[in-house]
C-alpha cells in the first residue's frame, strides 16, 4: 500500500529536488524542481498540475473551482484520457475520458540528474479496471520537467488478444486572453467539429483564433502548435511524437456556466491542446506490444 509516509520513507528526504507531500484535498503530490523550473504532479490521475521555468508564470491553467476528490478528475493541468475519450461508444454509464485520470497511480521511480527531474508513474489493470474495461494493460508515465515539460505515456498490451484504446494527453494552457491568441500548425487539416453535429471540416490557412466555443478533433495531424499569447508575450509551443491526432477545446461562457468545477470566466484564460490518438486513430496493439506517445512542451519570447 503506497502511503504518503512509505512514499517519504522510500524516496528520503535526501533530494531537495523530489518532494512528496500532501496536496489539495490531501491527495498525494510530487514536487519536482530543477535549477530553473518546477512541476507538480498528482498521485491520483498521474496528474500534472504545475509546470514553470524560473521567475515566469506558470504555464498549465488550473482551474481555482477544480475539485481534488478521489473520484473526479481534476479540472486543469494535463488530465490523461484513456482507455477510451470522450464519451465510450455504446456505454452511457462509463465514466467520460477513461478510469486513468480518477485512478491512483504507482510510483516507480524518482530522479534528479543535472538539469531534469523525473518521475516515472504506473498503473496496471486491476480486478477494478478489468470490471470497467475488460482488458490487461500495463501503463508508465514518464514526466520531465527540465527547461521543457516532457509526457510520455506508454502503454503494453499484456493481455493474449488484440488491445485498442484511445489516449490523450488532455493539456490545459494558461493564456492572458483566448479571444487574443493564434494556434499555428492545422493549417489544411481537417477536423470533426463536435459543436456541429460532428461536421467534417478543415482547417483554413491561416493561423487558428478561437471565437466561439470550440471543439475539434484534427485528424490526422502530427504536427506541433504554438500558441502565441500577445498579452503575455510569449509562445507555447507543444511538439508531440506518436500522435496522430490534435483535440482543441474551450468551452467558451455558455458551457463554462454550465460546468460546476470551473469558474464562469475562467474560459477566457485557457485553452486545451490535446496530443491525442483517437476517433479512426485509436492505437490497435498485438499481445506483448507498446506504444509511446509524448508530448513535449516549451515556451519562448514572443
Ligand atoms: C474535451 C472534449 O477533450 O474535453 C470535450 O473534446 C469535453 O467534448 C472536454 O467537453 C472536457 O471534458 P470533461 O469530462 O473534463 O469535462
């Protein structure tokens, strides 16, 4: 049983670097520092819920209504969806985005070197996951905070049949206003436009604004976005490996009202870049296989 006192037993209070303490809602939460950045991630949904270089300002949005409850996701950081996104086909009853991000994860390792600091999560299927989802997996989640914020998520197949789900790395970005920012990098793509009655549309050439609520699987895409944020003159800019499709989200006022853990206003100052493999890009996996996707996040001057 990982404990947060086990957790401090095993990983000792030697390293300055990796703290592990109680968090919001006393849930457990790892504090990672290096010389120039710090991130926090949370036990439960192998979370993260911080990530900033020295002296800037962070750069994941956190909602201030976010609940911190064993069985809800957090609202804000990077929540991991999986093994299904959005809605699961033919089951009303199961839980939106997957188990992962409302699941405790295992520690597996913690370690500072130079620069980086890294953690490495796991979550295996369990008499529980099998009554959501009746599939053996084994998962690991590997994040790094350096001067960028790197997520890999992988997932094996180890089960004895074919293995398929969806995945996202669902990241919520902190921008000054989302009415005053562009996102490079779908020019010419497509996307099912969820707001629309999935609607298959594509994406014009020029820089993407969002102006009304938005929510858009880009497929197929593999290509990096920048966010660039005039108000605080900086770029985002999110590059991701084994990613075939880009989920951007923000639910604009009508939907923020309607959402009891977010603020009515605080659509303004976000905006969801998802590294994702969903909808036709589900990942099929044979018995004994992997799969890696990982984002990586860094930001410039504007
Ligand atoms: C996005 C989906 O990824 O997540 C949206 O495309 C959804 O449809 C949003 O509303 C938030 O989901 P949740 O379950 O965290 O409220």
């Amino acid at each position: 049983m990982q404990t947060l006192d086990s957790l401090k037993q095993r990983f000792g209070s030697s390293d300055d670097r990796i703290r592990f303490e109680a968090g919001e809602g006393g849930l457990t939460r790892v504090v990672l520092k290096t010389p120039r950045s710090e991130g926090h991630v949370y036990l439960h949904g192998a979370h993260v819920t911080h990530f900033a270089k020295a002296g800037e300002k962070p750069v994941l949005f956190m909602s201030k209504q976010s609940l911190f409850k064993p069985d809800k996701a957090i609202r804000g950081g990077v929540p991991i969806c999986f093994p299904w996104f959005g809605p699961r086909a033919g089951h009303p009853e199961s839980p939106m985005h997957g188990f992962a991000r409302t699941s405790e994860w295992d520690v597996e390792s913690a370690s500072a070197e130079g620069d980086r600091t890294t953690l490495v999560l796991s979550l295996r299927s369990s008499p529980e996951t099998l009554k959501l989802w009746p599939h053996e997996f084994a998962a690991r989640y590997t994040v790094t905070v350096a001067d960028t914020l790197t997520m890999a998520l992988e997932v094996a197949n180890t089960g004895q049949g074919e293995l398929n789900f969806e995945e996202a790395l669902h990241t919520y970005f902190t921008v000054s206003n989302a009415k005053d920012i562009t996102i490079e990098g779908l020019a010419g793509v497509d996307y099912i436009d969820k707001t629309d009655s999935l609607a298959v549309k594509t994406q014009g050439g020029k820089p993407m604004k969002i102006a009304e609520e938005t929510d858009r699987i880009y497929l197929p895409t593999t290509s990096a976005n920048t966010v660039r944020d005039p108000g605080l003159r900086r770029r985002i800019v999110n590059t991701k490996q084994n990613s075939d499709t880009t989920v951007i989200w923000n639910p604009w006022s009508a939907k923020a009202k309607a959402m009891a853990d977010f603020g009515d206003d605080e659509w303004l100052n976000m905006v969801c870049i998802e590294t994702c493999n969903v909808n036709k890009h589900a990942v099929t996996l044979a018995a004994g296989r992997s799969h890696t996707m990982t984002a990586t996040v860094s930001t410039q001057p504007l």
